[in-house]
C-alpha cells in the first residue's frame, strides 16, 4: 500500500487560516497510518479487473479512508466512547481539545466528498461513488449504527440486534469500498455480489475487533482495549468463546465464497482476505 501512502500524504486537507493548530490537527489522524483495509479493498477489485484505472481509483479509495477517519474521530469523543488512544497515538480531543477534535471530524467528512467529485472519472461514475459513500457512510450506515450504539449503552440488545448494529455501524462501509471498486471498473452486477460479501466480511471484522478488545493490550491494538463493558459487543452479550464460535463460522463462509471469486479477484484480495478473515485465531 505504499502508494497508496504515498498519494494520501501528497493530498493531505490544507487550510488557508490564521488558527494555529487547526492544518496540523486535520493531519494527525491521517498522518498515524491505521490498517488502510478499506482502500486496499478497493483498489484490490480496481487492480483485478483494470490496473490502468489505479491511479484514479486513489481518489475514491482516499475519500474512503477521510471518511473512516473521521467516524474514528467522533468514535473516540467524550460523548461517545471518550477514548484517549488511536492508531497508537493521543486522539484529538486530548492532543488539542474536543471542539478541535469534532470540527476536524466534520471537516474531514465533507473533504471526502470534494476529493470524490474531482476524481478523473465520468460524471456518471462520480456520482455513483458519491451516492455510495454517502449512504453508507451516512444516515441510514454508519450514522445509524453509531446512533443505536450509543442509545442501547447499558441496555442489552439480542445478538441478532447487534448484528444489525455493526452491519450499520463498520460493515456498510467496508461492503461499499468493494462496490465502489466494481463501480470504477464498469462491473456494477459483480458490486451488488462484492457488497453482501462485504457486508458479511464488516460483521466478521466486529466480532474480531470485540474479541480483540479482550485479549489485546491498548499498545498492542494501538487504541483503549476492556473498554465495550457497558456496550452491545458481541463478546459482552455471547461471552468470548460463543464469539470466536460465531467468528469462525463467518470466516468459514467467507473463505468458501472467495474460493468462487473470479482467478484475478482472488489473487489481488486473498492475501490481504485471508489475513482479515483469520486474524481472530
């Protein structure tokens, strides 16, 4: 993903301001690295079906990444779960202070959709990318799953409540990196597939997040861990054992449904797959 690195840190957001931290805060999140999974799915399905669009794919795979972040920002508010870590650093509202910290959330949000509307693609697939993102990163995505997260604190939901939860909450966005991918390539059929693979692969990389709340250290995962006790985790409502049950019977599925991938899907994605899908064991 080095290039990928490489394009990130060439369009990071300026600002002409007279506020003196404000630029330097837009960046921090961005600049800290992460996993990168959802523009690595992206590009992945871009490489496997036309390499000649990666270099324009890197503006959609780059909106995703603004957007993801900035859902982490305003994840790890005081209002919401008031964490002090992320990506192995202070997160914003303890760096800067909490104002800093939802304005640059917000800032990074809309940035997203302005890099998106200026990608080097027609104008049909711009806003197809745009109506993708925006809706599952939205009111009825990850808003929503956020929304109920927050509401249901303290008040325990059925698993398959939970499993709605996360589907709005981390899966929409991951389902919708892989459409876009299609989306880019002109293989808009083979997006709705990649999209409930998607789905099931977000719901999947919950439980292993959940998992890994208990049983990783904070330096190890790079932000707070044992700290879901009074959310709706799957590991806080079915126990640690039911949840890696309940995690290898989704990698179970998923590896079979990969194995049916066209050769040069599963070759751009199976490692980086195959890596995400196992790493609860």
């Amino acid at each position: 993903m080095q290039n990928f690195e490489n394009f990130l840190l060439k369009h990071l957001p300026t600002s002409q301001s007279i506020h003196p931290t404000y630029e330097q805060a837009l960046h921090k999140m961005l600049k800290a690295g992460g996993k990168r999974f959802r523009p690595e799915l992206l590009l992945g399905v871009v490489n496997a079906y036309n390499p000649l669009l990666r270099d324009a794919a890197m503006h959609a795979a780059y909106a995703i990444e603004l957007l993801h972040t900035y859902s982490l920002i305003h994840d790890d508010l005081p209002a919401m779960d008031n964490s002090p870590l992320r990506r192995g650093e202070p997160t914003l509202h303890i760096s800067f202070d909490e104002v800093t910290a939802i304005l640059v959330g917000d800032a990074l949000n809309t940035y997203s959709f302005e890099v998106l509307s200026e990608a080097p693609f027609s104008d049909y697939t711009r806003v197809k990318l745009i109506h993708e993102l925006a809706k599952n990163g939205g009111l009825n995505g990850m808003v929503l799953g956020q929304a109920i997260d927050c509401y249901f604190e303290n008040r325990p939901l059925s698993v398959e409540d939970i499993k709605t939860l996360h589907t709005n909450k981390t899966a929409k966005l991951i389902a919708a990196s892989l459409k876009m991918g299609a989306i880019i390539v002109g293989k808009e059929e083979l997006g709705e597939k990649l999209y409930d693979f998607g789905i099931k692969l977000g719901v999947l990389f919950q439980i292993q997040d959940d998992i890994l709340d208990v049983t990783q250290s904070s330096q190890e995962a790079g932000k707070l861990t044992n700290n879901d006790e009074d959310k709706n985790s799957f590991v806080t409502v079915l126990g640690l054992e039911a949840s890696l049950q309940e995690a290898n019977l989704f990698a179970e599925e998923l590896l079979k449904e990969m194995a049916g991938f066209d050769e040069g899907l599963q070759e751009e994605l199976s490692s980086l797959l195959v890596k995400y899908i196992n790493r609860h064991k």
